[in-house]
C-alpha cells in the first residue's frame, strides 16, 4: 500500500501519459501498460494520465474509468505517484469524479478549470474550491490560459493556497516566470510545477517550483536535467536543456504538434505500436520525422 501523499511529496518530473490508439483509433490497452511500465522505470516521480497531451477531449467516460483501473494495477508497486486530471465543466460531475478517482486509489489529482461558455471568475473560483473540498489527496490546479482562454490572477490563485494546504499548482502561462515569482510572493508556502514541455524548466525551477510535467516520450531526459539540479550541477542541467530546446520549442507551437510528435517519438522508440492520434489532428511532414529521429539518436533514446 502506497503512503498517503501530501502537496509536498508533490515534486520533481511528472510526465502526462499519452493514449496509445491502434490504427483504426481504437485505445490499445498493450501499449498503454508497455507505456507505463516504461514511465515507471524511467526515473520519474509521477505520472498523471487525462491531461491534455493524453488527448483527453478525445476519449469517453467508459474508456477513462478503464484507463484510469488499468493504470492503478499497472502502477501499483511502482515508486510513482499516479494522479488523474479532472476536466469536466460541470462542477458536480467534477466533483463525483474527483471522488471516484481518489477511491479508485488516486495519489493526487490535476484540476483544469471550467472555460466552456467563459464562466465568471466567482464561478471559477467556486468550481476549485468544491473539488478541493470533495477530497483530500493533493490536487494540482491548472493553469493554462492559452489553451483555455481563462485568466486567473496570481492574486487569485493565493486565495487558493491559503485556503487548501492540500493544493498544488500547475502555472502554464507563457511565459510562467514572472508570474509565479509574483504568486510565490503572495503564497511562499504553495507548490508550484510547470508544463509547457519543460521550455521553461530551469527558469521555474530557480523561480522557486518544485518540478515539471512535461509529455512522457523522452522522460530520460528531462529526469537528467533534473537529476543535474538537484545535485547542484547547474552548467550541467543547463547545457543539456539547451541542447533540448530547439526540438520542443519546434513542438510547442501547437498542442496538437507536438502531441502527435511525442506519439511518433514513443512509437519509433518500440514503446507503442501505433503514432495514430484521434482525429482532428496533426500531420508531421518529413523535415518533422527527421527531428523525431535526430532526438532519437542525439539523446541515445533508442
């Protein structure tokens, strides 16, 4: 049995788990356990499955209550924290799910905020505040305005970390950095992990955040950099970021992009079977395959 977790045990690389599909855009279950116990051998302190880069929108309630058993099982004698997002827009089915995760045998939880229809900021604020309440596992909540278009000031958030030491906070502006400068000053207490694909992993880390939640088809690399500033190996962590930048920044530039390259990534590396994304996605043309195999190669990932 896992040891309860805090918002403290909260740290370090915690990727967001891709949904392997087979060809005809079916989920492959092979893949999906392959996946996992690849990601629990990788040197990552957690993973979390329904963020956006498990292409969440794209799958229905039957498929994620079974992802979400499969994933328990599969990672139950792991050393990683296994978290599940709760995305729905609606407050009291986010509530029943929060719950249902966390007796499922959920270490924590990701929160994205309701934007569909652009909510007031009180009914946001009270949407967090009702799923913080419903459990008492840590939840890490997102903030993601381009993706969602929904503004939440640092002030804001406080308010959160205020009320609910179990909260964590996932702050994925761009740019994050000044940002969570100013929340931290407003909520020294509070932990604080960045997404974005690590572009801003050093910055957030020396901001004061506590770890990093990038996509899962080169975990290594980011477990290396973050292995290098634990240790106090700053020239280290920094040169090998720099080296990884100009593939993630190229990726970056659109969710579905780089989505579909971390699933091309992972199918070249013999982890899943199939690089299929459920439509609509993105087509990578082939200066893109070249990259995929460049990283392949530049970071021995093969």
């Amino acid at each position: 049995m896992k040891k309860h977790f805090t918002a403290a045990g909260i740290v370090g690389i915690n990727p967001i788990v891709a949904m392997p599909f087979s060809p005809q855009g079916d989920i492959d279950e092979c893949s999906f356990v392959r996946l996992l116990e690849h990601l629990a051998t990788s040197g990552a302190n957690g993973a979390t499955l329904f963020g956006i880069a498990s292409e969440f929108p794209k799958l229905d309630d039957g498929e994620r209550d079974r992802l979400a058993q499969l994933m328990v099982s599969t990672l139950a004698g792991s050393p990683l924290y296994r978290a599940f997002s709760v995305t729905d827009h609606s407050t009291e089915i986010a509530i029943k799910r929060a719950k249902r995760y966390q007796a499922l045998g959920a270490d924590a939880l990701m929160l994205l905020p309701p934007f569909f229809l652009s909510p007031s900021p009180q009914a946001v604020q009270e949407h967090i505040f009702a799923v913080l309440e419903a459990v008492d596992i840590p939840v890490m909540v997102q903030y993601a305005p381009g993706e969602t278009g929904l503004p939440i000031t640092p002030e804001q958030l406080a308010a959160i970390a205020e009320r609910y030491p179990h909260a964590v906070f996932k702050i994925e502006c761009n740019p994050p950095v000044e940002y969570t400068r100013e929340f931290l000053h407003h909520a020294p207490q509070a932990s604080v992990l960045n997404g974005y694909a690590g572009l801003y992993m050093l910055q957030m880390l020396e901001a004061g955040g506590k770890g990093v939640m990038p996509g899962c088809s080169f975990t290594e690399v980011y477990v290396q950099i973050y292995h290098h500033w634990q240790n106090g190996e700053i020239k280290q962590a920094h040169a090998l970021h720099q080296r990884l930048l100009p593939f993630i920044q190229r990726w970056m530039s659109h969710c579905e992009y780089i989505i579909q390259a971390e699933k091309t990534l992972l199918m070249q590396r013999g982890i899943i079977a199939s690089d299929y994304c459920r439509r609509p996605g993105w087509t990578l043309d082939a200066a893109d395959r070249q990259a995929i195999t460049q990283l392949i190669h530049d970071f021995n990932l093969a």
